[in-house]
C-alpha cells in the first residue's frame, strides 16, 4: 500500500514555509522575559549563576518564566530546547519526580491553552531537555509560560538557556517546507519502527499518540492544500 503511494509524491513539488520571529532566553537576550521572584533581576550574572530558579517556594508561590508576547502560525510546532540546572542533584533531599518541567501556551488574552511536562528519569546537574508543542488553530499571538510545579526548594531547577524555533508540523527533516522528503521520512520511521528523534507532535498529524499510514495520508493531503 504505502509502495503505492511512491508515483503520486514524485509529482508534489509545493513546500509550506516556516515563518515567525521567536523570542530566546539566554544571558545576552532575555528583553521582555518575566520572572515572578521579585528578589532575582534578569541579567548576565543572575543567568550564568543559575538565580532563574523554577519551584514553587515555602509560601506556595510559583516561581515561573514567561516570554514576550509573540506571533506564531496556529498549526505550526514549537520546538524549546531548554538548559536546566540542578545544583541539589546530589543532596539527599532531591526527589527527581518532582523536577518535571512543563511549558504552557499562553493566548494574547493570558489565558492557557495548551500546555506540554518533561518528566525525567535521572537527572545531572546540566541536563538538557527537549519539549515540543503545537500551536492550536486560531492562536497567533501568544507567550510561553515555564515552570515546575511540582519542585519545591530542595529539588528546583534553574533555567540557563532557551532555543525556540518554530516548525511546521509534518516538517520532519526540518527545513523549513513540508514536501516529499517528509513523506519519505515519516513512512522510513514507520517501516524502522524507530530512526531520528522526531517530537511526536511534529509527526502525529492525527493527533493519535502513534505514528501511522493515517499520518502519512495527512501529511500527503498536507502538501496539497
């Protein structure tokens, strides 16, 4: 069946471009961050030494980082690496369960729409973590909302570095378009079973948790609308 498919992508040659300027967070750009400590200002030297601490403190507030308000395509995948830091990995106090940390779409008017929870395993005191989530349709202007819920000070992270690029979901080499040489990938994973680390949510088209012949239909459908 999928062997079939083979003449009718030969002929596709319309690609989607990716577009949208995203906002980073690093110690040399963080204009328009906010961060709820009061104690802490966002700058190089609080950056560099691990003072964005995400937890929820003692008197129950959550301490959080939020971008700037941006555009973003409803449809489009963004794609957060981020650089965590936890200086209390070692301590016997740490409860690696609660170090979960969840990135929230935020709409132009704060309310939250949708929301995505890395939950590690084990944990280093530099970890790097990879969260995805796609824009839902009708959301243009948004922010994005980090925290971690369920920390608490023994067992905090703090954020050194956040890489946003915007993807468009059924990209899944990333480059910018979607066309043939995504079809061709999407159905080598599905025939593998396994190959490069693609976020679901850049592939599951259908939104049924799996990558599938349903995905690849999608993707083809995609191409030519």
């Amino acid at each position: 069946m999928i062997r079939n498919l083979f003449p009718l992508l030969c002929a596709l040659a319309i690609g989607l471009a990716a577009h949208g300027q995203l906002p980073q967070f690093s110690s040399t750009s963080y204009e328009d961050w906010i961060y709820t400590n009061p104690a802490v200002e966002l700058n190089r030297d609080n950056i560099l030494n691990n003072k964005i601490y995400l937890y929820t403190t003692s008197q129950h507030q959550p301490l959080t980082l939020t971008s700037p308000l941006f555009t973003c395509r409803g449809g489009s995948v963004l794609d957060m690496n981020v650089t965590w830091i936890t200086d209390q990995w070692m301590s016997e106090e740490f409860v690696v369960r609660k170090v979960g940390l969840t990135a929230t779409i935020i709409d132009a008017q704060g309310h939250p729409v949708d929301s995505v929870t890395y939950t590690p395993s084990s944990v280093n005191r530099t970890n790097y973590v990879n969260l995805a989530i796609a824009v839902p349709d009708g959301v243009t202007r948004l922010r994005l909302r980090f925290a971690s819920w369920k920390a608490d000070v023994n067992s905090n992270g703090a954020v050194r570095q956040i890489a946003l690029t915007s993807l468009l979901r059924g990209d899944l080499n990333r480059d910018g378009v979607v066309s043939i040489s995504d079809v061709n990938m999407m159905i080598g994973l599905i025939l593998a079973g396994n190959g490069p680390d693609v976020p679901l949510v850049l592939a599951d088209l259908n939104d049924d948790r799996s990558i599938t012949i349903a995905d690849v239909n999608c993707l083809i459908n995609l191409i030519l609308r």
